[in-house]
C-alpha cells in the first residue's frame, strides 16, 4: 500500500458511495482501519442533496464507531483528509457539482467509483476491474490511463449485472404467464418474492421501479439454473458471456492485475470462461480502502507542488 511520509500522520475518510449505500471508513497513519459507517445512497445521479447527506451521516459514523467523536479531543469532520469516489461523477457535470460542495472536510479529494475500485483492488495505478453488482462495467487503470467499458446504466446497458438480471426474469415470467412461452421455475419463485398472483399484479409492483429493486430479484435466475431450468440458465450464460466480453476487452490492456467485484461476484465468477477466471485475482481491499489511497496520493502531490512552488521563489 503507497503512503507518504508528508501526510503519514493525517488521519484519513475514506468513502465509497453508489445507488443503493454510502461506506465510510478512519484510517491512521499505519493504514489501519479503524471505524466504519453505513448510510444511504451516495450517487449524486439520484439526488445531490441525498449524496452529501450520505456522505456526512457516514463520516459520522465513522468517527463514532472509532471512538473518536467524544471529549474535548474528540476529532471533527474538519480535521479528517477525505478521499471520496462516488457513483456518477464520471459525467462532467456531477463531478463539477459535488467538487463545488461545500464540504464539511479539511480536505475533498473526489474520484469516480471504479478508480477508488481499482485502487483498493490492486493497491497501484496498474490494474483493472470487472464490477457486476446492481450495475456492470469494466475499468482499468495502468499508468494513470483510465479506460472504460460499459457502465451506461440501467436499462440501456448494465448488462450482466444484478439489476440485468432480475429485470430478464421478469420479462420471462410475464411472458409465459401470457402464454407465449413455456413457464420456467422462476414463475413460482419471483411471484411469491413479489407477493403477485398473476402477470397485472406483477405489473402493479414493478412500475417505476429502479436497478436497486431488479437487482434484488438477480439470486432467483441463479438459484433456478443451479435447479436446472434451462430458461434461467440461458439468461445466465447470456449475461456471463458479456462478462467474459468485458474480462478479453480489459486484458488487451495489459494490466499488472485484474479482479472481479461487485455483490453478484460470488454467483457469476464460477460461470465465466475457466481460463478468464484463472486470471482473475482477489481484490487486496475494498474500495473505501481505494478511496483513502486516493486521497494520500493526492495530497502527496499538492504538497510536492507547494515545496516547488517555495523553491522557486
């Protein structure tokens, strides 16, 4: 793990924000984690407002999970260096709006999800991710060239993730619940988790329904392949291929490391191509850790670029 002697006793936020969860974490100068927090959603796509108050409330759970809030010498938000990635900030516009936030922090360091991702994963600036959670996409970052593939959100992309693949059995279901196609064993599964008795109920349930509920519904495709019902595991190969897709795009990369992350990992990993999986590599940390990297690596070069600045004069 990369620190610096400059900033070796500051002590550190990490975040990690996405559309369902904030995680928060204290880190010392020994890279020891020493509190966590868990809020609500963090990605400022959904609501700025929602995004900087889970970013607060999970700070402050840190701080109090650590012990460090109490007593005259009790730490405040105003003294911890944040490192912050966050859901959607890879669009211009909501990277803008949150870096002109007026945070609460001694200092902001802001970074989209997938490099804090890839930091925390490899612990360097050479590696690269394959994320299949509520959403999907592939990352790399070698050198400090990023690199993207997929992640144009949900409905239009994200495939191969959870959300893809709760939204796949509800088509099927609804499908054969009009008789179009043959039933599968995801109809009792999925009509019961929703409390439905036929296809208007389902209908009912779903309207405006965002990737956080479809993604609930991932597990029932899997646990009705593993029973054998060919209908859910085609959707499953299907979205499996896209992985692999993903995995070859991101291997032409080169990168020193290369891991698969994301709550559906579990599931999904054992049915990707056998020699994709044979690369893979279990992430070093979660990406809340990628995020107190970040922000030490930041703060390194702002204070090599003072001591220039003070050389020159």
């Amino acid at each position: 793990m990369f620190t610096s002697s400059n900033n070796s006793k500051e002590l550190f936020l990490g975040i990690d924000g996405g559309g369902s969860k904030c995680k928060a974490i204290i880190m010392n100068e020994n890279n020891e984690i020493l509190g966590s927090g868990l809020s609500g959603p963090g990605n400022p796509l959904h609501g700025f407002e929602q995004a900087t108050n889970s970013i607060t409330e999970s700070a402050k759970l840190a701080l109090k999970d650590a012990g460090l809030d109490v007593g005259l010498n009790g730490i405040k938000l105003n003294e911890l260096n944040a490192g912050v990635g966050l859901a959607g900030v890879n669009l211009p516009v909501l990277f803008k709006q949150m870096q002109a936030w007026q945070h609460p922090f001694k200092q902001m360091f802001l970074a989209h999800d997938l490099l804090v991702a890839c930091l925390g994963a490899h612990h360097s600036y050479n590696g690269a991710v394959i994320i299949s959670g509520t959403g999907s996409c592939g990352f790399s970052c070698i050198d400090e060239q990023q690199f993207m593939v997929g992640g144009h959100g949900f409905p239009q992309g994200d495939k191969g993730s959870g959300a893809w693949f709760g939204l796949q059995a509800t088509k099927q279901v609804l499908l054969s619940l009009d008789g179009i196609v043959q039933p599968s064993l995801m109809n009792d599964i999925l009509l019961k988790k929703l409390g439905c008795i036929d296809a208007t109920a389902i209908v009912e349930k779903i309207v405006d329904k965002k990737a956080t509920f479809y993604a609930q519904l991932a597990n029932l495709v899997f646990d009705a392949a593993e029973l054998g019902d060919k209908v859910a595991l085609g959707i499953v190969e299907e979205g499996a291929e896209y992985i692999n897709s993903i995995a070859r795009i991101l291997l032409t990369k080169k990168p020193a490391r290369i891991s698969m992350l994301g709550g559906l990992t579990p599931r999904l990993k054992p049915r990707i191509d056998e020699a994709l999986q044979a690369q893979l590599s279990e992430p070093l940390s979660a990406a809340e850790v990628g995020s107190v990297l970040f922000a030490r690596q930041e703060l390194a070069k702002q204070q090599q670029s003072k001591v220039h600045e003070q050389l020159s004069h």
